[in-house]
C-alpha cells in the first residue's frame, strides 16, 4: 500500500466529520434541577466515556423501587431551531440506585438517582462526541434522554458534563494570519491566509511565585477540528493534569494544547490545485523511480571524468509544518500573558501526528525547548536530514513505540532516528519499547465472557498498537530506573 493511501486509510475516518457536543464546558460539578439530569464523562486509556448520569425527578423515590433493567438511556441529537430530537442510540445501564446530588448512593428515599452505563472500550454509544458528515443539520445540541416506565420517569433535560480534570483547563482561541511576501502582494490572484487554533491550558496554583515549566502538547490526527475537547479526552491528556504527573515537578508543570483544525502533517508546499502536500508523502519517489534506472542504462555507454566530489546535504521534502508558524505565535501569547512560566523550561510532546509535530517543533526552533517526548511519532526518519540529526543530538530526547504499530511503522520513524542520533554523539536520549499495547488498570479483559477453558480467559485488553501514549499518558515509561516524567522535571 502507497504512503498516500495508507495515510488515507488510517486518518480518512476523522477529516470530513463533525464533533457535535450539548455543552460548551465541562464542569468540577453540577447539581441537576427538576427534571434535569447531569453527565459524568470519564477520561479513559481508550478516550471520553460516559460512566454515570444523575438526575433529579423531583419525588422521594424508595432504593428498593429503583432497579437497572428498568432505566433507559438513549443519545439525543437535536434538531436545529426545534425541540425535537433524533436518537442516536442506547447506552448500556449496568447499575441504578438513590444517591445524593453529586451520584454517590444512599440507602433512604431520594429524589436523585444515578444511573451506571457500562465503561468499556467497546462500549456502544458512550462518547460524548458525535461525529457527523451531515453536521450542517444539527445545532451542536447533544443530549441525553433517561427513562423508566416503572417509576413514569422521562428526562430529557440535561444540565452538562462533568469531569473534574476537564474543568482545570481553561479553552480559548487563537487566531494567526500568515505575512505575505513579496511575490504574495504582486500576485493580482493572492488571497490572505489565517488559521484559527483552538486551545486548552492550565496554569498549577499556588506556586509561591515561583517559575514553573510548562509542557506544550500536540494531540493526534483523531482529534483534529474545532472542540477542545476531544484534545482533552481523546488520548487522556487530562492525565497531565492530575496529581501524578505533577507531583514530578515540584511547583507543578503547566500544559498548553492547541487543537489543529486539519493536521499538523499538512506542510508548506503546495502541490496541484493549490492543494498542501501532507508529510509522509515522498514526492521524489514517482521521479527516482524513472531517473535512477535511466541513468544505470547511460552509464553503461558513457564514462564520467573523475573529480573531486563535494558532499551535497540533501534536503528532504515536507520538513515544516504549515502550523510551525501559528503554534509559534500562540507560544509567544501564551508565554507573555504567563510571566510565571521558565521560558528555559518548555517541553514539547504529543503522540502520532502530534509525534511528527514534536519533532516538527525540535527540528525547526529547538533552542525554544528544554526537552521532547515524542510517542509513536509520524516523521519519517528519511526526511531528516544529517545535519538535522546533529542538532538533535544535542536536545534531551525520549521516543516511546510499540514494535506492533500498524498505523506508523517504528522501524521507518522512532529506531532510525535513535540510531541515527547514538551514532552522532547523542548522550541524553532514551525511548521506551512495548512489545504491543494492553490495558494496564487490570479493570478491562480482552474477553468479558470468557470461561476458565478459554484461551483468552484472564487476558488483559489489547488495544491497537499505534497507541502507545497509553503507557505515556499512565506514567509507566522506564529507562532502567529512570522514569520518563521524572527525567523530564530535571532537563
């Protein structure tokens, strides 16, 4: 398969959809009014999942007349300027019972009641975020309706979303225009470009004033577009929030992640219609193919004068991102609107395409960053040029892969590159192999319903092998004794 289709394959699925979410925020908390109800979305290896909805139905309800196999819950998609709504499908209710206003279960009469879906990577239905080619027909309305013919129960009402690390984040926009050059202003035919990044950040409290690094974050290909926070829950990047990961740091590490409306693998060159190339594209390869054996049939006849030979660096196609530019400017907003943050301290990750923008990042401005974490990254090593892997070599670098990634193959990006920048002298790169890539929590089997005889009984859940920001993001990555949050608190 060419480059071309493979990359078609893989991320064709994410380009032309739309994410379509009820609330434009998720809260710490919410408290349903009547007839209302309140959705608690979970931030999980596999991404966003709903766990559990409460609502208020506004009566002293018994525990005892409250049981799971009579509550329905069904996705609600509404219509734009109505109030009627299109079920997208139903959620698995698992557990039901009284409980207070936050979902934590009582044993006395309560006019609130929490409902449990299942939470499951395969769980039908149970993101938040609906993705539609025909997003022009809905509003972003996106809601929940619970009912229980027992107990004449039907909410349709929902209050919001709730995830406590979502809510640390403040979400903002940032809009860049390109310069235009020269040759821009004397094209009659030249239109002005301008990308708008949407963005999430968090800043630690209480730090005594003290400077504090910061991590920019490049999401992947499937959280490319316009809501934030699909770039929160898509590969858990809440998880950089949490008490773990910034208990390595001993004021705590700010995080800043822009969303890229496309992806980041679109570059600056164009091609036919104005069209970006996209990075992996090798656009020699359809000319090498045809040159090289031309040239090995003249050489047969004519017979070159020797000379001296002086070493010419190839420069490889698609070095640089179309958003090296805009990312750089919101960096430069970020950092001056946040005088607490060390500009000597700025790390930059991000997995798969964001992988390719780490690197992007490095090999464009490295004197900006301290250090990378670059996981299941997309830039292939080929378009690294020498001198690029030279300075490099001298940057604090840890790749992480898993050898079964089907989607970016390690042995064309990640080992390469590692060789290639031990062989220049590198002293301060490190990476993390996996085999293949597994739920860790020990909470999700590969088969729930296996029986002691299966083969796959006990197994734990494997999930695909692109993505390993899994064992990133859960803070299990070594060298040896060395662990990779701890290792980048001290670059």
């Amino acid at each position: 398969m060419s480059a071309m289709k493979k990359l078609i394959s893989v991320f064709s699925s994410f380009l032309f959809s739309f994410a379509l979410l009820y609330a434009n925020e998720f809260k710490s908390f919410l408290v349903p009014d009547l007839n209302e109800s309140v959705v608690y979305v979970g931030a999980y290896d596999w991404g966003a999942c709903i766990d559990k909805i409460v609502i208020n139905v506004g009566i002293m309800v018994s525990p005892s007349a409250v049981r799971a196999p009579d509550f329905k819950v069904n996705q609600i998609l509404y219509v734009k300027n109505g109030s009627l709504g299109m079920a997208k499908g139903e959620l698995s209710v698992v557990d039901a019972f009284c409980s207070d206003s936050t979902g934590s279960q009582i044993y006395e009469p309560s006019s609130y009641i929490t409902v449990l879906t299942d939470v499951y990577p395969e769980a039908e239905n149970s993101s938040p975020f609906v993705s539609l080619s025909l997003g022009d027909r809905f509003e972003k309305m996106y809601g929940y309706r619970v009912e229980n013919d027992e107990l004449d129960i039907s909410i349709k009402k929902m209050k919001g979303f709730v995830n406590s690390l979502a809510s640390c984040f403040e979400v903002d926009s940032f809009s860049y225009t390109y310069p235009a050059t020269e040759e821009d202003l004397a094209d009659p035919k030249y239109k002005e470009e301008s990308v708008t990044l949407p963005y999430a950040s968090f800043i630690p409290q209480d730090n005594s004033g003290k400077k504090i690094p910061l991590i920019l974050w490049f999401h992947g290909m499937g959280e490319s577009g316009d809501n934030i926070y699909k770039v929160l829950f898509g590969t858990k990047t809440t998880a950089l929030v949490d008490k773990g990961i910034q208990g390595y740091f001993s004021d705590g590490v700010a995080v800043l992640a822009p969303q890229c409306p496309s992806g980041w693998l679109q570059v600056k060159e164009k091609g036919a219609f104005g069209i970006r190339y996209w990075a992996p594209i090798d656009k020699e390869a359809p000319v090498n193919a045809v040159k090289k054996p031309v040239s090995k049939f003249l050489g047969k006849f004519f017979v070159k004068k020797e000379r001296e030979k002086v070493p010419i660096e190839k420069i490889p196609f698609a070095a640089v991102s179309y958003y090296t530019e805009p990312v750089s400017a919101l960096l430069d907003k970020f950092l001056g609107e946040n005088p607490q943050i060390d500009i000597n301290r700025i790390y930059v990750g991000g997995c798969s395409a964001g992988g390719y923008m780490t690197m992007n990042m490095m090999i464009q401005c490295p004197e900006r960053f301290a250090a990378a974490f670059p996981i299941c990254e997309y830039y292939l090593d080929s378009k690294i040029t020498d001198s690029q892997i030279r300075s490099l070599a001298k940057k604090p670098l840890w790749f992480t892969y898993a050898l079964n990634d089907g989607s970016v193959n390690p042995e064309k990006n990640s080992i390469p590159t590692i060789k290639r920048l031990l062989s220049a002298g590198a002293d301060n790169v490190h990476y993390s192999e996996f085999r293949n890539v597994v739920d860790l929590s020990g909470n999700y089997l590969m088969n729930r319903t296996a029986d002691r005889d299966d083969e796959d009984f006990g197994l734990p859940y494997e999930y695909e092998g692109h993505w390993s920001w899994i064992y990133v993001l859960n803070d299990v990555c070594n060298d040896g004794d060395l662990k990779m949050f701890e290792w980048l608190s001290n670059q």
